[in-house]
C-alpha cells in the first residue's frame, strides 16, 4: 500500500486526504491547529459568516426605498435604525461555525480512514516526515509520497506589530466583543476591502488606507472603481496613494503613520498587508525542494515540487490564494503521484469572488491582458450595466454590471466579471462557459428565468454576437 503524508489539514490537505483514501493510499494527516486550516478557523468561513451577517444590515439599510419603515417613527426611518450589532454575539456564532465545520471535517477523515496526528511536522528527506505531537513527542513517517499544504501567516510590519487588542490582523478580529469606534484599514487587496465593507455595513466608521491608486489593484478596474465609488458614498473614507508605515497604541486607541508623515486616529486598526508562507524551518530546502524569493514552494501544473516524491498545495505554493485552488491543487497532486487519470491546473478556468458589497467576481481572461495585447488575439467585450436588469430595479440595485469576453471569428467565450449581489453564485455559468469553450451562440440560446440577473448574462453574449462574427464580403 502507497504511503501519503500530509503537512497541514486545509482544503489542500484534507481534500487530498480524501482523494487519496479512494484511490487506495495510506493516509495520514498532520495538523498543528485543527482540520479545515486556516480556511475553515481564521480566514475564509470566520469572515464569510461576518460578511454573511453584514449583508442582512446593507439589505435593511435599503428598506426605505422598499417602502419598509418603522411603524410610528415616520417615513425616513428605516428598518436598520433599530436594529443593534452585539458584536461579541455575531463573533461568538463565527467562531463556532468554524469549529463546527472544522468537527464535520475530522469525523469526513474518520470515516474515510484517515489518520490524523495533533501536532506539527517536519520534511526528512523525501521520504520521510517526522511528526510532533502535542505533548512533545515524535513520531517518524516513512512516505512514498509526501504533500506539504502548510498554508500562510498573516504579515506584520516590524513597525505595527498585532496586540489582538488595538491593533489587529484578520485571524484577531474574532477577539472583539463590541463594534470599533473607528476602525482604520490598513491594505486594500481583497482582505482589507472584504472587512472594510462588512464593518461599514455593520455600522462602523471605516477608513481604508490604501497605497495604491484605487481599491482592489490585483482586480478588474470598471470593477474595481464601482466598488470604491459606492465605498465613498456609503461615507467610507478611502484614502489613496497612502502607505502606512508604522501602528502605535497610543491611549483608547491606535495611531498609523503614513509614509509622507500624516497620522491617522482611531479606535482600532486592521493589518491586511498581505501573507508569508509557512514554508520556513521544515526541511524543504535541505530535501530539495526549490522556494521563490518569497518563499513559496514552487511547483509545476500537476503540484510537484523539485524533489521526487514531494508536492505542493495551496497558499504556500503563491499559485492562487483560493481554498477551491488549494483543493483542487490537493486533488491533482494525489491523481498524479498515485497513477491516475490527471489534467494540469489551468488557471484559465479559476473563478474567483471579493465578498464586499456588492461581489466582484472574475474567470478568464482579464482586462489588463486584454489592453497588454498578450493574448494574441483581438479580444470582445460587451458590459451591461445592472441598473437596467428589471430584477435588479425591482430589488434597488444600481451598482454593478456584467462584463464578457469572447474571441472574435469564434465568438468562444474565454471570461467575464460580475459585481453584483451574489456575484459569486451567478459567475458559474460563465465559469462553465469558459471551461468548456462555449460561444456567445450556444450560450445566449440557453433559456434564463425572468425577471433574474441571469438575465443579463445571457443578455451580453447576445450582444457580442455580431462582434464575434466574421465581417461579410460583397
């Protein structure tokens, strides 16, 4: 029986795990803090259930326009007025769907035969992986095949270092018993934009202290733009081309200096300024395996890493910070090392979801390498704003719109972008479309629901249609 070691229980590993046990494999799992990593307990499932709880109070914050008001308290007050955020409750529940849904993973391991070991590991070679257990003592696993899915830390500057009181990053923010005063957001890349916009929705008075031009750098710029226009007009002070430098306690509150000397006050302050890699001191270098300057593990499209036997998976590869990634990379690794049938990853066909309000959601093809002419080809685009879908009206929805990509000639779509409410649910179509190669044609012929903002998806690819055919010759 073929011997699989895992380093780390997140959707990487445990996905893997699973993938493994089926195909015959000797499975065992080592994890320091708990099954479903850091997706599961700090990051994606703790903040999702925050967003989660924010969007019911951006959904009341509209009920005026819905002609929903408090009864005998006029026409102006609206339903979230009198709607009040414990947050030690909104956290409490957080935490515990974490855990819940981490205890549902260990038992899915149980079932399947998995063996999971409390404690953390170390590479030996590559062919071994000495495990420590919680109380101190080791154990050393002979491994046919080894996968390191170790996941990342949030990164600090030597200047602000997290206290988990003022000064917090994303895997603290569950320590808060009540809503901050005002709460300055330092990094505005996916994690500080997701927090800005559910703490402002919670009612909090946010600042977003971003280095770059706008919002969301590393996203689509049309959408990009939407989502900090409805920031600024929610009241959210956006303050770009401002890099903090330095984070202090000073009192009752926090103080962050910027890189041109203003100061910026408040009651707390978010670090979301990226991730390192959990790669260092576990002898993957001494094993073989090559690190980029950053420290990721670097891997090719089937998650080998450059020593025989070892893979890769998830964050600590710097691929895509995604847990669908990361499992997916978990699962390709297992195909591959075990014997069967096994395509690369193709980052083509990698949707993606910001959970702010609204969503932004992407597959495919981008903007930027639309406008660098790197594809090679005369990309068409079609963008549809929302505010002309009749279900969007019906439900007061302005910002947002539909973006898709098609190759001309072919009309084969190869991407699109979404912001809107639930972005995240109606980019699968698209999703789809890409990964299958399927035309604008094909597509629009589908029948959608009416009135639904799938509407409008299927809308711009009827509008593409004439860009993607061939010009007629008399």
């Amino acid at each position: 029986m073929t011997s699989v070691v895992i380093l780390g229980g997140g959707p990487g590993g445990y996905e893997a795990a699973l993938v493994g046990r089926q195909l015959g494999a000797e499975v065992t799992i080592v994890e320091r803090d708990g099954l479903g990593g850091a997706a599961v307990l700090t990051d994606c499932v703790p903040s999702k259930t925050l967003i989660a709880t924010a969007e019911v109070m951006a959904t009341m914050e509209n009920s005026a326009e819905l002609g929903l008001t408090i009864r005998d308290t006029g026409e102006d007050a609206g339903v979230a007025s009198s709607v009040h955020v414990d947050l030690a409750v909104v956290n409490a529940r957080v935490l515990d769907l974490a855990l819940a849904q981490s205890s549902d993973i260990a038992a899915k391991m149980e079932a399947e035969g998995v063996r999971v070991i409390k404690g953390s590991g170390r590479v030996d070679g590559s062919n071994a992986v000495v495990a420590t257990h919680d109380d101190g003592t080791e154990e050393r696993l002979d491994a046919d095949v080894i996968l390191v899915a170790t996941g990342t830390t949030p990164r600090e500057l030597d200047t602000a270092r997290c206290d988990g009181e003022r000064i917090l990053n994303w895997k603290q923010v569950y320590n808060l018993d009540a809503l901050p005063e005002r709460l300055i957001v330092v990094g505005s890349g996916v994690t500080g934009a997701e927090f800005a916009s559910a703490y402002d929705q919670l009612g909090v008075d946010v600042v977003l202290v971003s280095s770059r031009d706008r919002v969301l750098p590393g996203e689509d710029a049309d959408a990009a733009k939407v989502l900090q226009d409805v920031f600024e007009r929610r009241g959210m002070e956006v303050m770009s081309r401002s890099r903090a430098v330095a984070a202090r306690r000073e009192g009752d509150g926090v103080v962050v200096t910027l890189e041109d000397g203003r100061e910026v006050r408040g009651s707390h302050c978010l670090m979301a300024v990226g991730s390192i890699p959990n790669t260092a001191g576990i002898g993957l270098e001494e094993a073989g395996v090559e690190l980029t300057p950053s420290g990721h593990i670097v891997t090719d499209t089937v998650s080998r890493a450059t020593a025989r036997g070892i893979y890769a998976a998830g964050d600590c590869t710097g691929v895509f910070a995604l847990a669908s990634v990361a499992a997916m990379q978990g699962r390709i690794a297992m195909w591959h090392s075990l014997g069967d049938a096994v395509s690369g990853l193709d980052l083509r066909t990698v949707s993606s979801n910001v959970f702010t309000s609204p969503e932004i959601a992407t597959v495919g093809v981008t903007q930027a390498q639309v406008e660098s002419g790197e594809l090679g080809a005369e990309i068409k685009a079609v963008t549809l704003p929302l505010s002309g879908n009749a279900r969007a009206k019906m439900q007061g929805l302005r910002d947002g719109f539909v973006k898709l990509y098609c190759l001309p000639i072919t009309g084969i779509i190869v991407g699109g972008v979404v912001v809107a409410p639930h972005a995240s649910e109606l980019i699968h179509a698209i999703s789809v479309a890409v990964a299958e190669r399927i035309d604008v044609d094909s597509f629009s012929h589908d029948f959608t629901v009416y009135p639904s903002l799938t509407g409008s998806v299927a809308e711009a690819a009827r509008q593409l249609h004439l860009h993607a055919r061939p010009a007629t010759t008399f």
